[in-house]
C-alpha cells in the first residue's frame, strides 16, 4: 500500500504527522512510504532523515493526494484535497466530525474512508493510539510555561536574606488529561495548587499529585460510560461559579481545561471574577479556539481584563513541536500496525475489531458513524 504523508498547511503549524522513526518502521510493516518535501522543518526532521529511514521525498502534492492509499496527517484537509483523493483511499487526521459537516459530505462523496483521530474509543487497549491524551498532555505542561512568563511572580517559595517570596497559588478548574498534567507541572514548579473538576473520582488523582481538590456540591454530575463529563445544567454552573468566586480571586493564575465532548466548552471564569483577581494575574484559557471557559479570553491571543492577562492561545502542543510530533506519530503508527494485515499487506478496514469502527466517519460513500450520521441527519 502506498502510504503518503503531505505537508502541514495550517498556518503556524509546526508538528508533523509521522517522525522518521516511524517512517521506517511503515517501511518495515511493507508500506511504500511517500513525504512531502520539507515536511518537517518546523519540528526539525530533515528530508535526508526520511530518505534514510526508506521513504521517498516529493515535491508534487497534488500527485501525493492522486496516488495514496493511505494519507497518514494531523490536521483535517481542505475541501479541494479530498477532490484530489482516490476512491477507496484511507484518510487519517483530527477531523472535528462534530463540527465540520461540509468535509464528512465530502469524505462521503468522494468514497473516502475517514478515520478521526479524536473518535478513537478511550479504552485501555487504545491508550498507544490516543492522540488526545498524547497532545493534551503536552498542552497541560506548555500552559504553566506560559502561565509562568507572564506571571510576575515565581511559582515557588524562596527564603533568602532579602527576605521569603510566597508560593504562587495555582487553580485548575478541569482536571483530565491536561488538566492533571498542568497540576503536575505546576507542583513541580513549587506552586500551591487546587483543582476542581465535576467527575468526583477525579479527587483522588488530584490529591495524589499533592494538590488541594475544591470540594463543591452539584448535586448529580457523575461521567457518560467512556469516562466524559456530563454537561451541566444552568443551575449547576452557576452554584459552580459562585463556589469558585473567593478562590479565583486569591490565586496567582488560573488554568481551565473545562471540556464537554461534542459540546460547547461551559463559561466558568466570568468578567466580575476576574475583576476580583490581584493586577498582574494570569489566566489560561485552553478552550478558548472552541468557545472558551474564561469570558475575555480571544482566541490565539494575549488579552487583558483588569490588569489581568487572559491566554487563549490554541494549539499548545504545537508549542513543544517536537515531542508533540513524536507522540502524535506514535499514535498514528501503532493505530496503522493495530490494522495491517501481515499477509495482504494491506490497512485492512474491518468493522469487527474493537476500537476501528468507533472512529471510522465515512466509508464506501457512507457515513457509517451512527453519532455524525444522527447530527449530520438532524443538523443538515
Ligand atoms: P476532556 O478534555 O473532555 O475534559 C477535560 C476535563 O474537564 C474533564 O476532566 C471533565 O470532567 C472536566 N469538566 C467538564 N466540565 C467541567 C466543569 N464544569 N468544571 C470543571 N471541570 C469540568 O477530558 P479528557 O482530559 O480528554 O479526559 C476525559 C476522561 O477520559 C478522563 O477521565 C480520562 O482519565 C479518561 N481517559 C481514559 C483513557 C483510557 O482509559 N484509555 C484515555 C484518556 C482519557
């Protein structure tokens, strides 16, 4: 099978799909491997490395998309790019199927098989193909980074004759995957950390990395079967908010990685609790591209509220290129030899395995997930 890999085109994008390592190893699974010239520049993989790991390097895109079975990528394609895909052809890449309708129509049309990366069943035995744990990891340590150069203040305590700096105070209102590893980060750095989040197990994980769990009582809450949060009712986000007032108002910096999957992240962080902030405050918006949890807060932008510096940077990850692609390719690659089919040689597309059909979108010019297809259905 011809497996292609063409350039990131997304403006500031830097992290590629696949890293050499694992070109090689797609090699040795018996795929023909095919990258984009200059593919990993920003990440700092050179065109020779892929040579050497046994891939070809090409200049002609519109002839990598024409030719591939397999396009292996981060980022959902353009609309003109899946015209430019054959029938048949297996596309791999973030697709935001909840939201990008026009692209699942076309996937559809073209007869393309589209497997979306944040659709893969969050089971034990897909935690190595995950890429939404893998990037939200690293997007949980790069906001403390950022968090710390704007804050004013250091995170840890300090005594010296010049006398003893306080630690600084860190809330995390969220705490999955990047939420958890913000806290970590944070404790490391020597803050004082609390965290809420609105799954009660997630206390323990909280406690065990040394932080403080914000106990408020919502009532019923609970997590769907694949360990998601519930969304809130208008009532249980106000009682959340006004729980959260007094404590926002005495930390350093503030992180929120409030997620409902499929929804609209909810707004916990209002304008009047960050006018009760201390000047020179830091917030970190991590859902600010989708909607944000922080009223402010601009999407990939610094802002400012009363003195308060309000992050909504997105693509976090792609802060730390480098790791985040390693990771990402990882995912990718054991998601290709979970599927390949030694004797054939071939990505063999088989709705009877346990994790595949979750996460395949469209397929022989269907939409064969039942989720897309209700909201494509309704939404349409
Ligand atoms: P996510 O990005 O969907 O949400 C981030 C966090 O926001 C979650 O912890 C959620 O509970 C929380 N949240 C939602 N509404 C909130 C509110 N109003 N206030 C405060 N917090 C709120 O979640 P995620 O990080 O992708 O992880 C979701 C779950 O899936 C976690 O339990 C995680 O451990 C689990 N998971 C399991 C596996 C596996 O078993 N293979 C892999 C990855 C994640």
């Amino acid at each position: 099978m011809r497996i292609a890999i063409p350039k990131e085109t997304h403006p500031g994008e830097n992290r590629v799909p696949i890293i050499p390592d694992h070109a090689k190893k797609l090699c040795r699974l018996g795929a023909t491997v095919t990258v984009e010239a200059g593919i990993g520049a920003g990440s700092g993989f050179s065109d020779a490395e892929y040579e050497d790991a046994g891939a070809s390097v090409s200049s002609h895109r519109e002839e990598l998309f024409g030719s591939a079975d397999i396009l292996l990528r981060l980022r959902k394609p353009e609309l003109d790019e899946i015209k430019m895909m054959q029938r048949g052809c297996i596309h791999i890449s973030y697709l935001d199927p909840f939201n990008e309708h026009e692209l699942i129509r076309g996937f559809q049309a073209q007869g393309v098989t589209a497997i979306s990366m944040e659709m893969i069943p969050r089971t034990t035995r897909s935690q190595k193909m995950d890429a939404l744990s893998s990037q939200a990891n690293l997007a949980g340590y790069v906001m403390v980074m950022q968090a710390a150069t704007y804050l004013p203040r250091i995170f840890p305590m300090m005594m010296t004759p010049a006398g003893t700096l306080k630690p600084a105070n860190v809330f995390v209102i969220g705490a999955g995957v990047a939420g958890l590893q913000a806290i970590a980060t944070a404790k490391r750095l020597g803050a004082k950390v609390t965290a809420f989040d609105t799954r009660p197990v997630v206390a323990e994980q909280v406690q065990s990395l040394g932080a403080k769990f914000l106990e408020i009582d919502l009532g019923e809450t609970g997590e769907t079967a694949g360990g998601y949060a519930r969304e809130l009712t208008a009532e249980q986000v106000e009682i959340q908010r006004q729980a959260q007032k007094e404590l926002i108002a005495k930390s350093d910096v503030v992180i929120t990685t409030a997620q409902v999957f499929g929804r609209k992240p909810p707004v916990l962080v209002t304008k009047d609790m960050i006018e009760g902030m201390a000047p020179g405050s830091v917030i970190v918006d991590m859902a600010a591209e989708t909607g944000g949890n922080v009223e402010g807060s601009v999407p990939n932008e610094v802002a400012e509220w009363s003195g308060v510096t309000i992050i909504g940077k997105g693509n976090l990850a792609g802060e730390v290129a480098r790791d985040a692609s390693q990771m990402y390719s990882s995912n990718l690659f054991n998601l290709v030899e979970d599927n390949w089919h030694e004797e054939q040689n071939i990505f063999a597309v088989d709705f009877d395995d346990d994790i595949l059909p979750g996460c395949i979108i469209t397929h022989a010019g269907d939409v064969v997930n039942e989720t897309i297809k209700n909201i494509l259905e309704g939404g349409a």
